[in-house]
C-alpha cells in the first residue's frame, strides 16, 4: 500500500470560472496525466501539492490580554483548499479504508480518470517530441 508521502493533490481551473477540478490523493502516474492533460490546453492553470506538505499545520495568531499568542491551527488543506472533507480523506487513506485509485483508475468526487485512449497517447507523444526538439 503506499504512503501519504507517494501522493499528490492536484487543483486544476477552467478559464470559464466554474469550480476547480480537485484531485487529492494522487499518484505520480495520474498526477503526470494531469499535467500533460494541463499542457494540452484544457485547463488554465494547475497547482500540484505533495499529500505530506499538505497535512502541515497553519496557526493563526490572536491577541490576548495585550499578548500575540498562536491560536487555532487547521491543515494546510483546510487553508488551501477551504474544506475540511480532504482532512478526512486523508486519514481514511492512511487507515486503509479509502484509496480512489483501483485498478488503473481514478475515481473521487464523481471525477473518473483512467488511461488515455490512443488518441490521446498519440497528441501525447507528439506534444513531447515538440517540447524535446525546442517547438512548443
């Protein structure tokens, strides 16, 4: 079973203004995936952060009696993301009781990510030969 330390949650944004796409607990190979899916101009932006750096803690600092003390922490998911529900997702994973990558596919939050299809494979290869030869 892998690690939290092996995953990734990646954020990637339409320029439409609809809800970004989130993708928490990762592997490189889906986390690869959405990179070159962002490369092929579907998104307008991407944000790839590793699971680990994720479960930090934030403090936010609140004065009492006069006195700046650390306040209240919430996970560096929290503050990001703005939800606590990757919060549970992340423990569920290092319980074993969820993983969204079964099979070859990604499936969370009614998001499905499985292999690229031919065509796909093909636009991918070309894109890198042009990124390898200094064309795109």
């Amino acid at each position: 079973m892998d690690k939290i330390t092996d995953r990734y949650f990646v954020l990637l944004q339409k320029d439409d203004g609809s809800a970004p796409l989130r993708l928490p607990l990762t592997n490189k190979r889906f986390m690869y995936r959405t990179f070159i899916t962002y490369l092929m101009g579907d998104f307008s932006s991407i944000q790839i952060f590793k699971e680990e750096y994720m479960d930090k803690k934030v403090f936010k600092k609140e004065r009492k009696n006069g006195v700046l003390v650390r306040g209240n922490g919430v996970s560096m998911r929290e503050k990001v993301v703005g939800m606590d529900c990757y919060d549970k997702l992340a423990t569920q994973f290092r319980e074993g009781i969820y993983d969204p990558i079964e099979n070859g596919k990604y499936q969370a939050e009614g998001q499905c990510c499985s292999y690229f299809t031919d065509e796909q494979f093909e636009n991918t290869i070309e894109l890198l030969t042009l990124i390898h030869e200094g064309e795109y």
